[in-house]
C-alpha cells in the first residue's frame, strides 16, 4: 500500500478533493431514487464505471433495486459516499489510500467486491509538442523553443500534463514518488484535456478509465500515440498489457490500479446491511454470467472475489466467497 503517514501528497490529495467537491462540475444532477433500495455512486456517461453499474442492474436489479448517483468517477465517489449521498460506489484502490487518513468515513468504507483495474492512459502528439517556446507579450517567438515526442512515461520528465478525475492524484502521487517534475493541470473532461494538448498548452493528458475507453477508442494515430508505462510499478498499481489498434497500440503496457465496489458498514442485520448483501450475493452468483455473457469485458478481470488489496471486505459475503471459490474456482487469466 501507499505510505501515506501525512505525507505532503496525502495533504495536497486532501486539499485536492476538497476543491473538486466543490467546484460546480462536479454538481452531478440528482438521482432518480423513488422505488430505489440502493444508490449506486457511478461514473460519467459512457465511462467503464457507468457500463458496469448497467451490468449490475441488469443481472441484479430484480433482486434489490438499484439506482444511479451521476458523477465524476472514483474520487467524487467517495466524496458522495463520505456525504452519505450514495450508498455504494467505485472508486481506485489508491485513491482510497491516498483519502482516507483525511476522511474517517472513507477510511471505514467496505470492499463489496473487487472490479476490474483503471488503466492509466497517458496521450501525446503523435507529431510532438512544442516546448521552451519563448513568449512576448503572451504570443510565440517564432524558431524558438523545442519539439518533444513522447512514447514512454520516462520521457514525461519536466513536462506540463492535463489530469482527469481519479488521475489527477495518481499523477501527483507518482510525481511525488518519482521527482521527474511534471506540472499538472486538472481539468473536467477528456475533451477538455484533449483540447488542451491541441492548442500546445499540455504535452500529455493523463485519464484512467477500464479497458477499453470508448474515448481512446475513437483517437487517431495520425494525431495521436499513446506512452507506454516503461518503470517498474510502485504499489498497490501493477503494469498490464492491453491493446488499441486505432492508435497502433498493440501489446501496450499501462499502469493499472485496481478498482473495488464500496460499501458504508451497516449495522449488521438492519435494512441497509441486507440489501448490500443481497447485491454481494447477487453478484458472486451471475460472476461467471458477467464474465461469460454480454457484458463489460472489465468483469473477466475479477479472479479472486474475497481480494480486496487490503480492504475490509464487507461481512454479508464472506461466507459466499469462500463457498464460491471452493466450489467452482473461477478462471485465471
């Protein structure tokens, strides 16, 4: 895990989301809750966390009623869940380490069941940025300056970079860890970041999403590459292998965080502590219909349901994991 014993990172971490919470983007419209058991804290429309809360209803829905909190992805999740604003949410294994000692509510949360892992997808100019330019009167000096290409994250080091969501402090914490100098700049959306990288006020956008990202899935590699994670991995992150042709990328390394489906510790026993069971069970039931059927590719990531990355798993489906993998021990990929 991450040691975060008030180190600087955690406090800029804290200080991070207590803006974004804040900020009018991040005012998600109100859920639809009538008829609702349980509130789902997702993710953006068309994003990973999105397509697996659609999974989750559609295999689950009849059993415990689900509905969807609107957000920003894994850090405005646990802010929603912190709030009481959701009952259950996504969010990254790093980003919980990294709130947690700021937050008690965050710190008490329980691990539902583990979900696929975000990729750190890191976008550059497939023709370079520019550099150094020198300025006058906030306009480009003409021959001045440098052109970069970026195709490996340790080629990043002294660059300007645009963030979105869960990235912007998994970016800080890797500056933190690596001191290669990069300069981040939080923006609201892929496309806002994506237009930043254009116009040359960024050399790279950093986004994690699940594999694959419908908005990768549309770039261009005659505009655009991706940078391959080239180091060795600090914990709790591991490097995976995945692919985009669209953009040439094939068997490309990504820094991958592990993700978990979270729960607030119900009283044990009471209305709130049964209907999270019931959607644990539910879903340790459907696993290898998830897995198998047509659904998210995301849920063949799961091999082990009782592995949380350290997290208190949430006690209404202990039993349940424990019969599930002695019964019929799920593939390893």
């Amino acid at each position: 895990m991450l040691n975060n014993t008030r180190h600087p990172i955690a406090l800029h971490a804290l200080a991070l989301l207590t803006g974004l919470c804040a900020a009018p983007a991040w005012s998600a419209p109100p859920a639809d809750t009538t008829g609702c058991e349980l509130r789902v804290a997702t993710g953006p429309a068309g994003k990973v966390y999105e397509k697996l809360f659609a999974d989750m209803r559609s295999v689950c829905g009849a059993e415990v009623s689900l509905c969807a909190v609107p957000s920003e992805g894994g850090l405005h999740n646990l802010s929603l869940l912190s709030a009481s604003q959701a009952d259950v949410g996504m969010a990254q294994v790093d980003t919980i380490e990294t709130m947690k000692d700021g937050d008690d509510n965050v710190r008490r949360l329980q691990a539902v069941m583990p979900l696929h892992s975000n990729l750190l997808h890191v976008v550059t100019l497939s023709a370079g940025s520019k550099v150094d330019t020198k300025l006058v009167m906030g306009m480009p000096v003409p021959a001045t300056g440098r052109t970069v290409v970026v195709r490996n994250f340790s080629e990043l080091k002294g660059l300007s970079i645009a963030a979105v969501g869960s990235a912007q402090l998994m970016g800080r914490t890797l500056e933190n860890q690596l001191g290669y100098g990069m300069k981040f700049e939080n923006v609201d959306n892929d496309d806002q970041a994506l237009a930043r990288l254009r116009a040359g006020s960024v050399q790279a956008v950093f986004t994690t999403v699940g594999w694959p990202s419908p908005f990768i899935s549309k770039l261009r590699d005659d505009s655009f590459m991706l940078a391959r994670y080239d180091l060795k991995p600090p914990q709790p992150y591991q490097v995976v292998k995945r692919n985009y042709q669209n953009l040439g990328a094939l068997n490309h390394p990504f820094l991958a965080a592990p993700n978990l489906l979270l729960s607030h510790p119900y009283k044990a026993g009471g209305t709130y502590f049964k209907r999270v069971a019931t959607l644990q069970r539910c879903l340790l039931q459907h696993l290898d219909e998830l897995q198998e059927g047509n659904f998210h590719p995301s849920w063949k990531e799961i091999t082990n349901p009782a592995e949380t990355s350290g997290v208190v798993l949430f006690p209404g489906a202990a039993a349940a994991a424990t019969q599930s993998a002695g019964a019929a021990p799920l593939r390893r990929r």
